[in-house]
C-alpha cells in the first residue's frame, strides 16, 4: 500500500479515532493530538510509523512516551510539536475527527475503501498482505 501511495496510484485518507478512551482517560487522544502536531511539522507519516512501529505502552500514550517517540523521527522534535503535546493544541480538531470517525460508521482499523467499496469486516485481514492489497485496490480501481 506504502508503495501505491508513494507512487500516486493510491490517495490515503486518516480519520484518527480515539475510541480507545470510551472506559475513560485520554491516552488515545493524546496520541491522535501528537499526530496532528506531527502533521504541521510535514512528519505526519514518519511518525505515525514510528507510533505503530512496537506494541503500544501498558501505561497509554502519555506525553512523556509520545516525545520520546517524536525524538526517533528526524526533524520533529522541537518547542512548536512538543508544546502542542504537552498543551493538547490540538484537542477540538481530536474530538471532530473522532466525530468523522463514528459519522463514518465506526468502521474499525483499519478500514480500506477504494472509490467507495469498503472492504468487508471478515476480509480486513487483506491490508496486512502487501500483494493482496494491491490485488484489492487494482480490482476496485
């Protein structure tokens, strides 16, 4: 998928939820907000990859995890990303990105959808098979 997107063939589109606080806390907001911040630094994909790169942390995505993270990807730490995630600068663009997210279904992650045929629930497994990704997004084109 990386490469069809990186190749133009294939436009991405993130609705960062963060449903994984419903029982409480905010440690999914925290990262969604850290992935906006990352996203006015020109880092978005970068660190993203780095943020899914290893299993999440027991304790959530705190702060303090979150810049240790952003010191991985050249270029992003600095005062402009790191007060935005120790400020949460970006907590109302969070919640209507959540609120895209739940608008569009709560789909699940990830979800695939190629010129508006979302892939099946049962067939999801497909976007951790890089040829079978390809296979999809080339059927729906």
């Amino acid at each position: 998928m990386r490469k069809a997107v990186l190749n133009g063939e294939v436009n991405t589109e993130y609705r960062l939820a963060s449903f994984l606080d419903r029982d409480g806390g905010d440690s999914s907001k925290n990262a969604a907000n850290a992935l906006r911040a990352a996203l006015e630094q020109g880092k978005f994909a970068e660190f993203h990859r780095a943020l899914v790169a290893g299993p999440a942390p027991e304790e959530g995505y705190a702060d303090a995890w979150l810049l240790e993270r952003a010191g991985t990807v050249k270029g992003l730490r600095g005062n402009a990303f790191d007060s935005a995630v120790k400020e949460t600068k970006y907590a109302a663009w969070v919640t209507a990105s959540e609120q895209a997210y739940q608008d569009a279904g709560a789909p699940g992650t990830p979800t695939l959808e190629v010129n508006g045929h979302r892939m099946a629930e049962e067939d999801k497994w497909v976007v951790y098979e890089p040829n079978s990704v390809q296979s999809i997004v080339t059927y729906y084109r």
